[in-house]
C-alpha cells in the first residue's frame, strides 16, 4: 500500500500534470484558424495537415486528460495504487514512470502478450 506521505506525492504530480495537459489543450484548440485566406496551394496543404496534426494531438491530450482525471478521482477515493484487472497494488516503481497507469507489472505485460 502507498503511504499517505506518496499519496500527496502522486496527487500533487497529477494535478501539475493535469494544469499542463488543459494548457496544452488550450493552445491546441487556439492555434487552429479555419479558412485562413490563401492563395498558395502548398500552403493549403500545409494547413491542412497541420489541423489535422492538431487535431490528432487534441485527442491525444484529450485521452491523456481523462487518465491523469481518473487517477485523481481515485486517490479521492482511496482506490489510487490499485490494479484494476487483479487488485493487487501497483509497483510504485511504475507509478513513479506512470503515475496514472491503471495496471500492475503482471497484467499490463498480460495485456501486451495478447494482443501480439
Ligand atoms: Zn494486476
């Protein structure tokens, strides 16, 4: 079990993350100016695959958003450390690398050998 001491660790290294990540969010949604007059063809295209580069690192940001809001609605819950397949605790080792990770060492490697 982690002790209430790495609990605050973990939570004060996800809410950084979490203000970093809507930032990022932010500028992402910004930074993208539909129907910007042009009349260059390859600065057309250009723009188009930056918005859609954007776009994918919206989503991106997006998914990582809702990891980083869910271990921190776990640690509100007192279920933060937890694997979700076994229940056994996650090594913090792994949650020092990825502190929203969901998984222990087993399961995740499980995870990875079946999808091969
Ligand atoms: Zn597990």
């Amino acid at each position: 079990m982690l002790s209430a001491d790495q609990l605050e660790g973990f939570r004060a290294k996800l809410t950084a993350a979490r203000a970093t990540i809507a930032d990022q969010l932010t500028h992402v949604v910004d930074d993208v100016s539909f129907g910007r007059d042009t009349e260059d063809t390859e600065e057309e295209t250009d723009e188009v695959e930056e918005i859609s580069n954007r776009l994918g690192m919206k989503v991106a940001l997006q998914d990582q958003l809702s990891r980083v809001s869910a271990a921190l609605d776990k640690i509100g819950a007192g279920t933060y450390g937890a694997c979700e397949r076994c229940v056994s605790p996650i090594d913090i080792e792994v949650l020092d690398v990825d502190p929203e990770s969901t998984l222990c060492r087993n399961c995740k490697r499980g995870t990875r050998d079946a999808s091969k």
